[in-house]
C-alpha cells in the first residue's frame, strides 16, 4: 500500500505560489484549484503556510525538497 502522503517538491511549491500571485492571492482558492484540477491531496492550510512562506519559497532552489529552518527542531 503506498504512503497516502507525497511531499511536494520546491517546483511544485514555487507553482502554488505564482498560481496565487497571477489569480488574485486566495491561497484557499487556489488548493481547491490543484486538487480538482491536478489531483493533489493538499490542504488550505498547507498551501496558506507556502503563501506565508513565499519570499523564502522563490529564493529556495528548486533541487531543494524543504526550506531551511523548517520542521521540528531538535531539543
């Protein structure tokens, strides 16, 4: 059975992230957007935190898979 979650690569982010830009800046509209039409499984939540993140986003390279600094720290 495969894993039920993908981790989105930084191309894939960086796409969100211009989507809302070019659409009106709607990060909610723009979830409901790739999962019906790309068939993401991806939450609003999710992608209002990329929206929140953006500036890092673009500046990311695309060979990146997360940004730096993000995630649990470790204690």
């Amino acid at each position: 059975m495969p894993a039920s979650r993908l981790a989105k690569t930084m191309s894939e982010k960086k796409e969100v992230v211009t989507w809302i830009e070019q659409h009106g800046e709607a990060p909610a509209r723009a979830a409901t957007f790739f999962q019906n039409e790309r068939g993401w499984k991806i939450s609003a939540a999710q992608v209002c935190y990329w929206w929140k993140q953006r500036d890092a986003i673009k500046k990311t390279p695309v060979s990146n898979l997360r940004l730096k600094g993000a995630g649990a720290s470790r204690a």
